[in-house]
C-alpha cells in the first residue's frame, strides 16, 4: 500500500515538475506547433516522404481511367467530323432526352463498353470529363492540322491550283473556303478541302493576304501556283477579277479559270431567256411547281395522287414494272447553275402532269382562301398553253434523253433533224439578234486565252485510254503558257 502511494506522488510530482518546465511548454501536445514543425523535418529528412515521390507513386489506374475517358472523346469526334454532323445540342444538360450528338455518341459508348461507362460523364471527375465545347473545338483542331499536315506530305513540290468561294455563314459571318488541287506523289490528280477562313470583308487584297497566310503555313509558295478558279457568277463587283490580277503579278502562271460547264450554263439560260416562248413556259413551268408544292399538305398530296396514278396504270399495263421503276417522285425547280436540272425538271413534269392538275383541281374547290383558290384558277385556264407547250416538249423528250449524255456535236446534229423532221425553220428559234446576242454573251464569258488553255489541256486527257492525246498541243502549252517551267531541252524532247 505504502508502495502505491509513493508511485502516484511521483507521477503527480512529474506532472508538477511537466507543467512548469518551460521545455515541455514549448513541446506542448501532439497537435502543437513543435511537433507539427518536428513531423514536416521528419519528412524533409526522407526522401520518400517528397512530394515528387509521392506524385510519382500515384496509382496507375486514375491515368488509365484518363486516357481510355479522353480516348473516347476522340473516337466521338472523329466519327462526327467524317459524317459532318453537328456537336452540340440545345439542351446538354443531364436531364435532357437529347444532349446533343457529341455527348449522346459518348453515351452510346458507354452502353456497350462497361469499362467506358465507368469513367465518363457523371462518372468522370467534374474537373476532367473532355466534353466542353472548349474541349470539342481543341480536339476538332488537332485533327484537321493532322489531316492538313496528310495532304502537304501527299503534295510534295508538286505545282498547284486554287479553288475558293465564299459564303456567309449562319451568323452573318464571311467563310472563305480554300480548296488544293495537285498531282500527288505517285501522279494521281488530287482535289482536296484544305481551310476555312474567316474574312472580315471581300475586298481583293484582303482575300489574297488570307490565301497566302494559309499557304505560308504550310510552306507552299505562290511561285508553285499554276491555277485560279473562283465563281464568278454571284460576285460581279470586281473582287474576284482583282483577287486573279494580284496573283497573277506574284506568279505569271496562275491562270484564271472559271468553271467551264458553269459558264456554259450561265450563257445558255441567259440567251434561252431572249427567247419569249422558252422564257415564258419556264417562268410557267416554275409558278406551277412552287405553287403545287407551297406547302407539306400540297406537297403529300401530289405524291400521293401520284402514286394512285402509277398503280391504276400498272393493273391496265400500261406501265412497265421492275426493281427500282415507278418510283414517287416529286416536282424540281430549275437552277441556273445546273445544266441537267432543266432537263430534270422538265421530265419530272411531264410525269406528273395529270396529278399536278388534280392537285390544282382540288385547290380550286376545296382552296382555304380566295387567295389560293384564285391562283389555282388562272393557273388552269392558263391550261391551253401549258398544254401546247407540253406537247412541244413531251415530242422532244426522247431527244432530250439522247443528247444528255452526249457531246455538243450529237446534240446540234440531233436538234438539226428534229427542227426538219416537224417542219421548224431554224430562224423561227432564232434570229440575227439572238445569235449575235449568243456571241456577245460567249465572248463575254470565254476569253481567247482560257479557251486556248482548254483546247490544248485536253491532250492530256487519260479519258478513253487518251484517246485526245495530240503531241503539238502538248508542246505548244509548253511552249506558250509554261515557257520557264521548261528548260528549252526539255522542250525539245516533248516531241520525242
């Protein structure tokens, strides 16, 4: 006993002696400053405990996690990018039934990969789940510099082409697009999609300063340009013509070249529409069909009238039937631009005349307004001449299919003896002026220079096994529109 109660006054004389030394003060508890300061030298002492190391340590699994989320991302992108679907959605957020396509193709993903759908989107960390826009954008990038990079490795020092045309986008904005045409490397003609610019105004210099920019950046120079081709048609202001000027001082090869079928084009539905009867039955022809497929309702109830009419034709066998034939189509505009959309629509008139006039039929007595059932009404008895114009055009339907694919000279011989074969004088068609007017607007749109270049670029033709191959044009577009391309030796062998 005695034993016991010295021990407890030697702790309490410890605890006495503990209290009031200024050292154990100093120390205090396990939480102190002293034995925090003690803990962080321990540490220092040991490299192990560094902070590098302890980096270093770090389990390989969340970087695994990090590259297969990212990964995925990347997959999605690509995809998209190949398909030119759009990103993003109108509602991204996670209780929205369509998030947009970017993060419903990670979803889709995920629903077939387990491994995927345990790191992405709501079980990503919020920190890195590689589905901003920012993130899309940067990824989008990437991609196009390496598809860029492709096409200059695939170009070699070959020689080049431009093509360019501008638009504006959704927002208003100027786009310029800039568009590479080459012979690769292994000699097949190339025509690549290279940038899209944005350009703050159309003006011919400030085209030019974006072209070469573009260009600069991937170490190709304007000396190597051996071609220009812009379209002209909707940009008569001059910038174009400026923009060919320009690089024709920096490089005296870069000629100019403006779509040949589209100027082609241009001159035929400009001179047809000096005619008064081709323009006025076009200018029908077009008032019928806007008319007839004004709305959805309009444009349903023609296919379906349409497809009656197929089916009553073939129970009386007047139709053939097979795989692909007696298809519903619809009506189709006319475009300036397009040479066989004339023919088209044409064709697809005829086709559906009776159920166009059915449909007309009905507008007028059963049309919603006054309005509609008066437009119907004067569309119809115009019938008459819509009729006599059909006949015309339905007797030359056969020769319209035979020259379509046909080269120009079939096509004048064909029209010869079609105008003899129904007794039309070809002056009826066109006169003194309309052929003078037909010049004007040829010469105005095919220089002497660039149809020179056509003429002879067409020896090198590989079509029908080169069957236009002529060895003097090719030895004189060598000599006259390339002349410092070739050495005179060089020249000389052509012929060899």
């Amino acid at each position: 006993m005695k034993h016991l109660l010295l021990m407890g006054f030697k702790i309490e004389s410890m605890l006495v002696v503990k209290k009031t030394c200024p050292f154990a003060q100093h120390k205090g508890s396990h939480g102190s400053s002293h034995n925090d300061a003690m803990l962080k030298w321990s540490n220092l002492k040991d490299p192990s405990k560094h902070i590098d190391k302890r980096l270093n340590a770090q389990s390989l699994q969340p970087i695994l996690e990090n590259r297969l989320r990212l990964k995925t991302s990347i997959v999605a992108t690509k995809w998209l990018a190949k398909q030119a679907y759009a990103f993003r959605g109108h509602d991204e957020s996670v209780n929205s039934l369509n998030r947009g396509n970017f993060i419903e193709s990670i979803k889709l993903l995920a629903t077939m990969n387990e491994e995927i759908n345990k790191v992405v989107l709501e079980n990503a960390p919020k920190n890195a789940q590689y589905i901003a826009p920012k993130i899309q954008k940067e990824l989008l990038n990437i991609i196009a510099n390496k598809v860029r990079h492709k096409i200059r490795e695939e170009m070699c020092d070959a020689k080049f082409c431009i093509i360019v045309d501008e638009a504006l986008d959704e927002s208003n904005k100027e786009q310029m697009a800039i568009i590479l045409r080459y012979v690769d490397c292994d000699g097949f003609i190339q025509e690549r999609f290279f940038e899209i610019v944005n350009v703050d105004e159309t003006k011919a210099l400030t085209l030019k300063n974006e072209i070469c920019n573009v260009l600069a950046q991937y170490n190709l120079l304007v000396e190597n340009l051996r071609g220009q081709g812009y379209d002209g048609a909707s940009n008569m202001a001059g910038e174009w013509n400026g923009l060919q000027s320009l690089f024709l001082n920096d490089c005296l090869y870069a000629y100019y070249v403006h779509y040949f079928a589209h100027r082609l084009q241009l001159v035929l539905v400009a001179v047809s529409k000096e005619v008064h009867e081709v323009w006025l039955f076009f200018s029908k022809l077009s008032s019928i069909i806007n008319f007839a497929s004004a709305s959805f309702k309009r444009y349903s109830e023609l296919k379906s009238t349409r497809e009656k009419e197929i089916i009553d034709l073939i129970a009386l066998e007047e139709l053939e039937t097979g795989t692909g034939a007696n298809q519903v189509r619809t009506l189709q505009k006319a475009g300036d631009t397009r040479w066989s959309s004339h023919f088209t629509s044409v064709s697809r008139f005829i086709e559906m005349f009776g159920a166009t006039l059915e449909v007309l039929g009905k507008m007028i007595n059963d049309g919603s307004s006054r309005d509609m059932r008066g437009e119907a009404k004067t569309l119809q008895t115009k019938s008459l001449d819509i009729l006599n114009a059909l006949n015309y055009v339905s007797s030359t339907k056969r020769l319209l299919q035979e020259f379509q694919d046909s080269g120009w000279d079939d096509f004048i011989t064909s029209v010869v003896s079609f105008c003899e074969k129904y007794d039309i004088t070809m002056l009826d068609m066109s006169d003194c002026y309309m052929e003078d007017f037909q010049l004007m607007e040829l010469n105005s749109r095919f220089s002497e220079q660039t149809v020179e270049l056509l003429t002879l670029s067409s020896a090198l033709d590989p079509v029908d096994g080169f069957k236009s191959f002529d060895i003097d044009n090719i030895f004189s577009l060598a000599e006259k529109f390339y002349p410092h391309d070739f050495t005179p030796n060089e020249v000389l062998a052509l012929r060899n």
